[in-house]
C-alpha cells in the first residue's frame, strides 16, 4: 500500500533502532500528537473544570454509601458530567483516529513477526477443504529451493513445505487437482514482511507462510508482550506523564 511505503520514509530511522527502542520512541510520538491535538483542540478551562466537577462527585458518593439513595442521584449528576466531557474530548478522537488506525496498520507490517532473511528454513502450508486427500505440488521460481520436495501428501486436510532461498520478493504457487493458489513471501534482511495468511475459495482455503511470532519481551507471557503489549504499556505512561507535564485535562 502506498500509505506503507510513505511511512516506512517517514519512519526508516527508527528501523534501524533495536525493535523495543523503535516501537517505544513511536509510542511516545503518537502520545506527543495526541496530547498537542487535545490540548489545541479543546476548550481547557471548561474540561479542567468538568474534571474537578467529576471528582467531586466521586467524593461525594464515597461519603454517602450509607445513603444509596442520594448516592444514585449523585451518581446520574456524575454520569451526566461525564458524558459532557466524553462530547469534549470526540473532537480530538476524530481528528487522530484515523492516522493512528494507519500507523496501527504499518507497525503490524513491521513488528508483528520476524522477517524471513537469506538462506533461511522457512515453512509454508496449505489447509484444505475437510476429508481432502491426495498430493498437493508448491511450484516454486529458481531463486527458491523446496528442501523436501515439491509433492506432498495430504494429511490432516494440510501440507507444509520446508523452503529457503535468496534475497527478493517471490510468488510461490500450490496446485492441487486442477487448482491453483499462489501467495507472495518475501525474504530479505530489513525488517519486513508480506502479510502471511491468504484466504483463498476452493478445496485450498488457505495459504500460510509460517512466519515466527515477533516477541520484544520474551519473559514468559504469551502474547502480551508482542509489539502492541510494549506500545499499549507505554503509550499509558506517556500519556500520564504529558497530561501533567503540558496540563492537558
């Protein structure tokens, strides 16, 4: 996509960074531009005001748990505060929404799994319609070696072949009982990838490149420390921090 392309210019420095570095320092960028926008976008005096408003209210209903009552009615009066500050605050969810959908978008192209480099095993595997038997060929260019041979049988209604190959951007190409699908893998050095799951119609539903899951903090949580775990910790404390350094409320 052409947005990616632009936005690998506008971020190639950072790609050179160690990956937890890269996506910390975009982490706090995007805060930064949060941050400017809400505060130049919105009415401070007024969300200061609403905030203090709300708390005291909060304060409120912590003294009155004997009273659920009074409580409730101070509850609706917070509540309705509330919804007054969320309408304050769209404003400037709408103007970001959009740019950080799309730098959410590039930074799963660019984070989420492993690039394959030269001359690495790599796997790929077809799945099947259910109860498919018989053998599926991988029809590979030169640049690309299949390391156990291009005809597999079906198993499990899957076939998965081992590869590896030379620098560059390659279309590899299963055939199965008059059908074709072809996917894209990429092997290089940078750190890049093709999307690696392909849905495809027919009796091949799908196509995978076996690409290794990009983990930045391997210190036993599955998952939450991937990419978007260390962007969605620091995003919150960049964002605690700026609020107060800048007085955005």
């Amino acid at each position: 996509m052409a947005y990616y392309d632009f936005l690998n210019i506008i971020f190639a420095p950072l790609l050179k960074l160690p990956v937890l570095l890269s996506i910390i320092t975009l982490a706090l960028i995007i805060s930064v531009i949060v941050i400017l926008v809400t505060k130049y976008t919105t009415n401070q005096v007024v969300m200061k005001k609403l905030k203090e408003d709300l708390k005291e209210y909060q304060n409120k209903i912590k003294g009155l748990k004997n009273e659920p009552v009074k409580a409730m009615e101070v509850q609706k009066k917070a509540m309705e505060l509330n919804m007054k500050y969320m309408s304050h605050s769209l404003k400037p969810t709408l103007i970001t929404f959009i740019p950080i959908i799309l730098i959410f978008g590039w930074m799963s192209s660019i984070f989420a799994y492993e690039n394959i480099k030269p001359q690495q095993d790599f796997t790929i595997t077809a799945f099947f319609q259910k109860n498919t038997n018989g053998k599926a060929e991988l029809i590979v260019p030169q640049e690309i070696t299949i390391v156990d041979g291009k005809f597999k049988k079906i198993e499990n209604d899957k076939a998965t072949w081992t590869l590896n190959g030379i620098t560059g951007e390659y279309i590899l190409e299963i055939a199965f009982n008059g059908e074709k699908q072809q996917t894209n893998v990429l092997i290089t050095n940078d750190k890049k990838y093709i999307d690696p799951i392909k849905k495809t119609s027919g009796q091949i539903k799908t196509v995978q490149v076996n690409l290794k899951k990009l983990v930045v903090l391997p210190i036993g949580f599955r998952d939450w420390f991937g990419w978007l775990g260390i962007y969605i910790i620091f995003s919150i404390i960049f964002t605690i921090i700026l609020r107060k350094l800048i007085k955005v409320y």
